[in-house]
C-alpha cells in the first residue's frame, strides 16, 4: 500500500495536469475570433444573416439552449447558433466548420450544436415564421401580389416538391426503410412540400416523408390540405394552390388542363404555370441560400434530424424574406429551377388524376370569365 506521502504527490501531479488541461482549454477559447467583429459583409458571407438577425435568434434560443444547469465551461448560445449557421450556409462537412476560426470548437461539439439549435428553432420559431394566412386581408393582399406574377386570379400559394439529399438510413432503422428514401433520380432524398407567396415566402412546409413519396400522397396526408378540408382556412370558393400535374385537383388547389385545346384552355395553363413558377424559384433559393440543402451536398444524418435541419433552413429563409436580405454570391438559380421543373412536369397521375365536380366548376368558370 503506498504511503501517505507518495499519495499526495500523485494527486498533487494529477492536480498539476488537470490545472494544465484547463489552461489549455482556455487559451483555445481565447484564440477564437470574435465573429460580430467581422465587417458586415463577411459576417453575411458567413452566417448569410447580417448581425442584428444572429442578436435576435439568440435571444430568442438563450432560454433553450442555456437552461437552469448551464455549466461555467459550455459553450455558449452565440457559438452554438453560429456554429449552426456556419453550417447551414455552407453545407461543409462538420470538422471544416469546426475549425473556422470564430468557432475553433471540436468535431464532436459540432455536431451537437447542429442538433440542439435546429430542435430549437423547430420548437421556437417554426410556428411563428412559417404560417399560411388567414385573414380575409391577408389572403387579398397575397391575390393581388400573385395577380401581378402571371395573371392567375385567386392564388393564395403555389406549391411544389423538392427533393433534399440525405445519406442512406440505417439497414437497421425499423422506422425509416431505406430503400423509400430512393428517390426517382436513384438517390436518397426526403421529398420535401412547399408552399409559397409571390415574395417566395415559405407558408408551409412538409420534410417528413420519403424521396420516394409522390407529391399527391404527400399533399393528401398533410395538414394544411386538412385544414382547407375542414373550414379553418376560408376560401369562400374564390381562393386556391395552384400545383403542377402531379397533384390533384380539388376546390382549393387548381392544376395544368392536361392536352389543352381551346385557346382559352392555353391561356389558363400558360397563365398558371408563369405564376406558379415562384415556387421553383423559391426552393432554388432556399438551396443557395443554404447550401447545406443543396444538390451537390448530402445530410449526413438520420431523417428525422434531416427534417429538422430542413425545417430550420426555411424558417431562416423566411427571415431573409420579410427583412429584405438578398443572396449576396453570384448564385445562377437557373440550373436549380430547371432541375425542379423536370422533377414536376413528368410528375403526372394521368388517369389516376380524379376532378371533384366542384373544382372542375371552378376551373370552367375560370375559363368563361378570366381566359377567354
């Protein structure tokens, strides 16, 4: 047994390295630039929100992320939400994020700044920036926007699916079967539904279902086709979605006329399809703005952390919009809508595409009166 002496001097060493880890660990800390000093637009560049948005998320998250037991050496909520934003804007993989001098934090950390602060913007601002209008004033407001786009009357959204690369679920994962992820494109996705204004504002957003989804199923089973369904959304038959051929139509969302005829027919879906090209652009946006999103990236997580991350994008997307942030990079948007468009017009139901007697009133009326 050893003595008393040899005790102490084993814990005084022990004592001596941990004193040493510590200092370390502080003068990493220390080295680490103070990203709200960058000039505003490197700041941009970096984080695609200028500083006063970034103030705001964090304000908005502190009560989340730092709870009650916040320890003394945990990081702290500015780093987690630019750590998040780092990768969001950049779609890197997560150790060049984590060696950005503003963070200088570990792989590890990295991946959990990620998680927590996209929960967080789930829970916290999902519901507050993402909502489809109500108000009879909204809902004019939105028309008379849509009206200017392609001439289409009563559009109060355009909706669209877009495809969101993910890595392949786990073999093992009894709740996401890989092989429903693979897409039509022979790629795992999440098949994710979109609605927007002509502002490219997103008002409602679905990343829960497979690459392999077809749009209509998606749009069958989501909560905003529910809401139309049971009245919470008025539209007083004068207000509706326009969608590609790939949805059905019903008295709130009006497609293409398949095989169209008639001039006035022609008129109809060359108006509807100018209009509802804002939707195309919007997704393609979304993916420059995060390129974390984007074709040439892949989410290196589960689907259900894919979802969140994709969630998260949109409500900072939104934030974008309503404050006027505009896309600084020389981005070209036209690959990203062209790649949408073929996505969309070879997504057809053909004789499966059933037509309520409502809406097909709805879409004669619409021909009589507005394209003849």
């Amino acid at each position: 047994m050893a003595s008393f002496g040899v005790r102490m001097i084993l814990l005084h060493e022990q004592l001596e390295r941990e004193e040493i880890r510590i200092r370390r660990r502080e003068s990493q800390f220390n080295l680490r630039a103070d990203a709200f000093r960058l000039n505003d637009i490197r700041f941009k560049q970096l984080y695609r929100l200028p500083k006063p948005l970034v103030v705001y998320i964090c304000d908005e998250l502190r009560d989340t992320l730092e709870p009650k037991c916040f320890k003394k050496n945990a990081l702290s909520t500015e780093i987690k939400v630019l750590c998040a934003l780092r990768f969001f804007a950049s779609g890197s993989y997560q150790m060049p994020v984590a060696q950005d001098n503003t963070l200088e934090i570990s792989q590890p950390s990295v991946s959990r700044c990620i998680t927590t602060v996209s929960k967080a913007i789930n829970v916290v601002l999902l519901h507050r920036w993402i909502k489809f209008p109500s108000s009879e004033t909204e809902m004019t407001t939105v028309k008379q926007k849509f009206m200017s786009l392609g001439g289409f009357p009563g559009v109060i959204g355009a909706i669209d699916g877009t495809h969101i690369p993910i890595i392949a679920p786990s073999l093992n994962d009894p709740d996401h079967k890989e092989f429903t992820y693979v897409n039509r494109k022979g790629y795992h996705s999440i098949n994710t539904q979109i609605v927007c204004d002509p502002e490219m504002k997103i008002n409602s957003i679905n990343a829960k279902f497979p690459g392999s989804t077809h749009g209509s199923y998606i749009w069958k089973s989501c909560n905003l086709r529910q809401a139309f369904i049971e009245g919470k959304i008025k539209t007083n038959n004068n207000a509706w979605l326009i969608g590609d051929s790939g949805y059905p139509m019903e008295p709130w969302l009006l497609t293409p006329i398949l095989d169209a005829q008639q001039q006035n027919e022609q008129n109809y879906n060359r108006s509807l399809i100018s209009t509802r090209i804002i939707v195309e652009r919007c997704n393609g946006l979304l993916k420059s703005r995060f390129r974390c999103l984007h074709k040439h990236r892949v989410l290196n997580y589960s689907p259900y952390k894919a979802g969140l991350i994709i969630n998260a994008c949109a409500v900072l997307h939104n934030m974008c919009i309503v404050h006027k942030i505009f896309l600084d990079e020389n981005i070209d948007l036209y690959d990203e809508i062209m790649g949408e468009m073929e996505f969309s017009t070879v997504s057809r139901l053909g004789d499966e595409i059933s037509l309520s007697n409502k809406a097909r009133e709805i879409q004669k009326q619409l021909l009589r009166s507005h394209f003849m």
